[in-house]
C-alpha cells in the first residue's frame, strides 16, 4: 500500500475518570465540626469523532494509537465541584466506518457528518455533602469518581462516491477520471500507477453533479489478497453505480470478454451484493482497434446477453465520455441515496463476580457498598431506564450482594451507597 494512503487503522480510545468528591468541613459556631461542606468530583472528558472534510485518509493515525481525555478535577471545600474533563474531539475523513477490534462488529458509520460519541467520560464522585443527615452530621466519606468508558477501535474508510470505475490495471480508469472531472491523478503506461482511490466530482450540467472514484486495479485473487484490489474493494462498497471499464485494444495481449467476467468474478467473490450493483460497461482505447479485431462485438454481444449497456469509449482522446456521463448521470437520478451502515455493536455485558468480593460498610443507618466489578457495573446502568434499573436490581441479587448485607442486619428504610448511586433498602 502506498505510504501516503492509509484506509485503515487500529486505535484505542478511554475517556476521562471522574473527579473523586471532597470530603471537607467549614467552620460555623455551634455546627459539629463545622459541618460538611465537600463538593463533587468533575465528571471525566468523554472522546467524540467527528467529520473533517478537509481529511481524506487515515494518516493521522498510522503513528498515534492511543487517545486518552483528561480526567475530571477532584471536589474542593466550601461545596466547590472539581471542574469537568475537556473533551477528546477526534477528527476523521467523511465515510469512515468506526468497528469495535475485539467482534468486528460496526459502531458507528461517520458519513452524515454528524458527531459521534465514542466513549462517554465516568461521573464525578459525590462529596461528604451529600451523606449529611440529622442522625450523620459528620460524614467523613466522600465517593471516587468512576472510570470512563475505554475500546479498541478499528477504523475503516470507505470512499463516498456515486460512481467507481473497477477494472483490470492499466485500462484507463485514471485517464477517464481525469477528462470528465477536474482530478489530477498520476497516469502512466504501467500497472499499478494508480495505488490509492482518486476521487473527482464530474459535473453534468446547470445543477447536474456526481463524484466518480477510481480504484486502484483490480486483478485476478484480488478478493484473496493478490496485488492491489483486495485493500480498495471497500471503497466501491457505497457506490451506486458501477463503470465497467474494459480494454478492447488487444494492446496487452489480454482478451476483453475474459478480462470483464475476471473482473465480476473477483467482485462476487468479494462481495455477492456488490457484484449485483447496476453496471455500465465502457470498451475504452477503441481508437487502437486493429483491423480485423473482433473484441468490441465479442464483449457487445457478451455483455448484451447480460442486460448491460456498452459505451464505446477512448478515453486518451475525449471520445464517447461526455455519452457515458450523460448516462451515468441518468441512471443515478433512478437509484437509491448512497447507503450507509447500520450499526449493529452489542456491548458486553460487564463481568459479574460474587458479593464476596466486595467491601460492604455500616454508618448508623447507612449501608456504603463498594468493589470492582460493582463500580464497572454501574458505570454502564442507565439508571433513567426502567430496564436497566431492572437488570441491576437482578443482578445485585443473583450476586449475593442483598443476602450478605441481610445476614449484616440491613432495615427497611436503610440508605444504601453504592459509588454516586443512592437509594432506600426495601425488604
């Protein structure tokens, strides 16, 4: 792959711990130690992606793997909260597609251009403000902040493009790119001049516009790994439209019908639904036709019999492309929006220990519950819905966590602490 064309890359994400609450006292005549007056932790910086149009690779990414938010600043006296975690902004290319490393699995799809949270940052921790009761008037506890939402990330750019131009190397993909639109790319007489996508925006007409994107050549076991194809047969993944560019010069010694079923092979055999997607086959360089040569009606009548439409083309001298445009610009208007990818990540289920494991503390009429698992349990509950709250009431009774405070002699009505979590014992 060429050194200044990166399309995918591996990075990990963590966002900011929350701020731990203070545990502090003010000083006022008749009032037990002063009272408590501790404020709450800042809650940690979270990490958003979001779009940079100015962007059109993954480069940034090829020398820094790690992205780390700030933490949130730690409770001070006199009911001052810790100041909150700056966010981590990231910014990618449009048509990055962000997938969890460990499953594969798609997180999020950044073509719409909208923000993207990826890892929200942990909540502060209360302080010893919160614990004060008639019968408690001097909590000398605070709660830690909690830790922010860590993954590894695999990040995958697929090129936004109306149009792709597949075909064998050489074929003249880039020379057509750069006469119907006002792209620059590099065009030689060899194979693989082209080793990253180019993209260029061809213009139809008064308000009629589409971006076309040349792949890099496409050879027999691209979809195995072979020579170039096989990294850039994602970029055609969101094309509309396929342009089927197809040399029946003879020049190199190939022949087209062989070339063209080559090429739709390597497209099932990477992709089933992409090998379905509407083509437009265009027999470019038929200015070199030697006399005598049957190639052109041999792909005519191949590719009829396939329900395909054929342009003569040649490229190198601006011939039948302003047709084929014409064409493309037709079929796209008749086809559907550019697709995007729907997200289908499950996040794992946090790993659940026994109530053993964790450090249970009785204040008077307060129960403070505390420990690994549990502190990663509730970072992940959505305590605003009713079937998140649900499934930690399960889990913190299949746990064992209710049955050991039980044997400790828990009440009803007691105030149980779990980190920034509060709520009254119910028997």
């Amino acid at each position: 792959m060429a050194a200044s064309f990166v399309d995918k890359a591996r990075i990990t994400v963590r966002a900011g711990s929350g701020g731990d609450g203070a545990v502090a006292f003010h000083r006022e005549k008749y009032v037990a130690a002063g009272g408590p007056d501790g404020g709450d932790g800042g809650r940690g910086g979270s990490v958003v992606f979001s779009v940079d149009e100015n962007m059109s690779t993954l480069m940034d990414f090829r020398y820094k793997r790690k992205y780390v938010a700030p933490n949130g600043m730690p409770g001070q006296g006199k009911r001052c909260n810790g100041r909150d975690g700056e966010t981590l902004v990231i910014k990618v290319p449009r048509g990055t597609v962000i997938r969890d490393t460990a499953s594969g699995a798609i997180m999020h799809d950044m073509s719409t251009g909208e923000d993207w949270l990826a890892a929200r940052g942990g909540r502060g921790g209360w302080g010893n403000t919160h614990f004060a009761t008639p019968t408690r008037q001097v909590p000398r506890f605070a709660k830690p902040g909690l830790p922010g939402e860590s993954h590894d990330l695999t990040l995958e750019l697929k090129l936004l493009a109306d149009v792709g131009l597949v075909g064998f190397p050489n074929v003249g993909k880039s020379t057509l790119l750069s006469v119907v639109s006002k792209a620059h790319p590099k065009i030689a007489n060899y194979h693989f001049t082209t080793l990253f996508p180019n993209l260029g925006v061809v213009y139809v007409d008064e308000g009629v516009s589409f971006v076309m994107a040349d792949i890099p050549g496409i050879i027999e076991g691209a979809s195995e790994g072979a020579g170039l194809g096989h990294d850039f047969l994602r970029h055609i993944d969101r094309c509309r439209l396929l342009v089927h560019l197809v040399d029946v010069s003879g020049s190199e010694g190939r022949d087209p019908v062989e070339d063209f079923e080559a090429i739709n092979a390597e497209l099932r055999e990477y992709s089933p639904e992409l090998a379905e997607r509407p083509q437009i086959v265009a027999a470019n360089k038929c200015d070199l036709l030697g006399e005598g040569s049957d190639n052109l009606e041999r792909l005519r009548r191949y590719v009829a019999e396939r329900g395909m439409q054929l342009f003569e083309i040649s490229a190198a001298a601006h011939s039948g492309t302003r047709e084929l445009v014409g064409e493309c610009a037709r079929r796209l208007r008749e086809l559907p929006p550019i697709a995007s990818y729907e997200p289908d990540y499950v996040p794992p289920e946090p790993e659940i220990e026994s109530a053993e494991d964790l450090s249970i503390e009785h204040f008077d009429d307060m129960w403070q519950v505390e420990g690994p698992w549990l502190q990663r349990l509730v970072a992940t509950v959505n305590f605003s819905d009713y079937e998140s709250r649900m499934f930690f009431d399960r889990i913190l009774r299949e746990s064992g966590v209710f049955e050991r405070m039980e044997q400790m002699g828990v009440k009803d009505g007691d105030t149980v602490c779990m980190y920034d979590l509060m709520f009254e014992y119910k028997e």
